[in-house]
C-alpha cells in the first residue's frame, strides 16, 4: 500500500495519516467501516466485517498466545479497559482461558514433586517390592532388555508380600531418572478407593532400581472423582511384567 498506492492519492506526501480516502482526506468512522468491509469482500467474498469483529479476533488470538502484560498493552492501545477487553472481544472459551493456567498449575507441581524432602533418606536400604531378577532369574540390568522409564510416567511394582494366588502391586509416578545408578526417584500412587489412586506428595518417595519397574501401565487422571484411575486389568500388569 505505501510502495504501490499511496503516493498515488492527491496531497498525500502532506499528511502523515497512514491510510487517506480518495481525495487526501482522513477517513471518518462511517466511511472507514466501509473501506474495510469492501477489502474484505474483494479478497475474501465475506460481507459484512465490523471494525468490533476485528477487534474481537485479534483480541482472542491474542489471548491464546500473550501474557498478561501484553493483553494489558493492547487494551491500552485499543482505549479501553482490561475488564472490557476481556467481556466484549474475549471470545475464547472457557477451556481455552484456563488452559494456560492448568498448564502453569500442572508444571509447578512436577518440580515440587521432583524436589526430595529435606528429611527423605533415599539412600535406606529398605526395598519396597521385589525385582524382577528375582523373579525371571534374567538379567535386567542391561539398559536395552528394559523398557524406557521416563519422568511422569505411572509404573507398577510387585509388592514383596505378594503371592501367585494373591499377586499385590504398588504404583508410582516417575519423578526422576537416574541413568548412572540406574533407578528411578518415585512418589507412590495410593490407592483411596477401589482403581483409584492418588500422590501421595513427598510423603512416600523412594529411589528404585528400573529393573524393578513395569512399564505400560494405563493409569488416567479422572477430574470426576480427582484420582488418577487404573484401566490396566491385574492381570494384564502381571502379563506386561512376565514380557519385560
């Protein structure tokens, strides 16, 4: 527009307003509206757009994308409030406004769970569940005869009071991953009521061997009942645990 068009306009080399009407003339609000609508209409074949509709898609893009300071800026620059930004060209929904929050939210609490509590002793050489070397007489301590364990997932273990006929299982989250000493910081999953489970936070950490974890375990947060739930049937666990 500036290269092509508007040294072509009368007078324009004298105003410093970046977009004249016809004559050299600045826009009014009526005219302007109709300037836009027909821009619109040529390129796109949609009739009809309000500055207030430009205002508002901006705005909601925006938001998907901006921090608060920045929202704050161009609430300034449109003349108006923080408050009516967000009540009158907001138009995200109400997932797509907590979304940046539950993301905030979600990643504070994983470096929390990752700090060891000062009076954790994870050196003790009290073992919470039995390895599967004890149990497959193979040798696991090869990394690459072992599924890769990473931070955040839910993995099981075999309890050292469990029996063939009454197999128990303890599970965890993966809060880190030690590759020299080849375990694995855990934080345990309790169960509150029949598959559901819930952290335990820094209450129940331990340091584990990663031959003693079975991966593979479908355990999803469910919002309804605030726990994570296991959809992995026991018995689907102890046939994952006979593979690896």
């Amino acid at each position: 527009y500036l290269l092509r068009y508007r040294n072509k306009i009368p007078n324009s080399s004298k105003s410093t307003i970046l977009f004249l009407d016809d004559d050299g003339g600045c826009y009014n609000s009526k005219n302007w509206t109709k300037y836009i609508q027909s821009i619109f209409y040529k390129y796109t074949g949609v009739g009809g757009v309000s500055i207030h509709a430009l205002r508002s898609s901006f705005v909601t893009f925006a938001g998907n994308e901006s921090t608060e300071a920045v929202m704050e800026s161009i609430a300034v620059a449109m003349r108006h409030s923080r408050r009516y930004q967000q009540d009158i060209y907001d138009k995200r929904t109400i997932n797509e406004r907590v979304k940046p929050g539950v993301h905030f939210a979600s990643k504070q609490v994983l470096q929390a769970l990752r700090r060891p509590p000062p009076a954790i002793d994870v050196t003790s050489p009290k073992k919470m569940c039995k390895s599967l070397e004890d149990i497959s007489d193979e040798d696991s301590d090869d990394p690459t005869s072992s599924n890769v364990v990473v931070p955040g997932e839910s993995v099981a273990m075999i309890a050292n009071d469990s029996t063939e006929r009454c197999p128990k299982l303890i599970f965890a989250k993966v809060l880190e991953i030690n590759a020299t000493t080849k375990t694995a910081l855990l934080n345990e999953l309790v169960e509150t009521f029949p598959g559901y489970y819930r952290l335990k936070i820094a209450s129940n950490r331990w340091e584990e061997k990663l031959s003693c974890l079975i991966t593979g375990i479908d355990l999803v947060y469910s919002r309804e009942h605030r726990a994570y739930e296991l959809r992995t049937p026991l018995d689907d666990i102890t046939q994952i645990q006979t593979l690896q």
